[in-house]
C-alpha cells in the first residue's frame, strides 16, 4: 500500500529537476533577476506593460490630474488599485502594493504609492532622502484598517493590465488635496 502512495506522489510530482535546490513556480515576469538581500522582490509584470513589455521609468512630466473613477474592475484615475510597483533603485524589482490613479500618459496610468507605514516618525530623514509623504487616514483599500499614507513626488507608471485589483475609490475631496500637494511637492 506504501509503495502504490508513494507512485501516486511521484506521479503528481512530475519529473524530478536534476539541480538540488527547489524553485517555486511564478508568474512570467519579462526580467528576472536576483532579488535584493533582505526585502522581498518579485521582477516586472508579465503582462503587456502598457504595449512595450518595458517599464520606461517614473514619471517626470507634469501630472494632469484627473478624478474619473468608476468601480467597473477597469482601473481608472482617483481609485486606489493594487499592481506591481518597480522599486526607485531597480526598476526590474519592486513588490506588489496599493497605488493611487491619478492621472494618465498615453496608455499608462500614473500612480503615487500607498503605505501603511508611519513617516510622520521619520519626516526629516525622508525628507533628507527626497521622499514626501501625506497623511491619508484609513479607508476600504487597506482590509485591516490601518491608516495609510502616500508619497506625493515619485509618480509611477502602470500598465492597466498590470492591475491586480480595485481597492475603493478615494473621496474627491481627498484627492484634490493629494494632488495639489503632489504638485507642490514636485515642484
């Protein structure tokens, strides 16, 4: 009986690899690279990333915002949606995470990121690294409740089919005041 469940396992388990070490199966992502020691990475979506398949880089233009949300599962400007968001240093590296749509550049959307994590401690220290970041309070994107903030000057691209899921729409009020200080926080 022993040796018949053991088949069975080996059949379910496909053939076996001829290296030692076990890979987990993925999404196709179009780069793979190592990722960085210590934080979890994942490489670039697989989707068609906007057409090219390339994340051409952040986002360096002026931002035309716009308000035009409708929670139909396709993404659109003031909902907070979460995708792949490629890290400032590597863009072939990043994680998933909530962004805020605010805008579009031809078939991307542009997007500031979300987080849960308190820089209100830090303000200096980010402000010294370059990165502004604006109270938003708590709402329906994050499923524990956590308030959250958002980094106004580092606008990203997404593909709209690199969207994973809709999060909530942002109240108008909300967004106009992130936008306005999105705007003065680029310069």
């Amino acid at each position: 009986m022993n040796r018949l469940v053991d088949a069975a396992r080996s059949v379910l388990a496909g053939p076996r690899s001829t290296t030692t070490q076990r890979t987990r199966p993925s999404r196709a992502r179009p780069v793979a690279q190592p990722a960085s020691a210590g934080r979890r990475t994942t490489a670039a979506p697989g989707r068609s990333a906007a057409t090219s398949g390339a994340y051409p880089g952040d986002f360096h233009g002026v931002v035309r915002a716009q308000y035009d949300p409708h929670p139909d599962g396709a993404p659109d400007p003031g909902e907070i949606v979460w995708t792949w968001v490629p890290y400032e240093e590597d863009h072939a590296q990043g994680k998933d995470r909530p962004v805020l749509l605010v805008g579009r550049d031809g078939a991307w959307l542009l997007a500031l990121q979300l987080t849960s994590q308190d820089h209100d401690r830090d303000a200096a220290q980010e402000a010294r690294a370059g990165r502004y970041w604006m109270d938003i309070g708590t709402g329906p994107w994050d499923r524990q409740g956590r308030p959250s903030e958002v980094r106004l000057n580092r606008v990203i691209r997404v593909a709209p089919a690199a969207v994973r899921r809709e999060g909530a729409v942002m109240p108008h009020a909300l967004f106009t005041q992130v936008t306005d200080a999105m705007t003065k926080a680029r310069g």
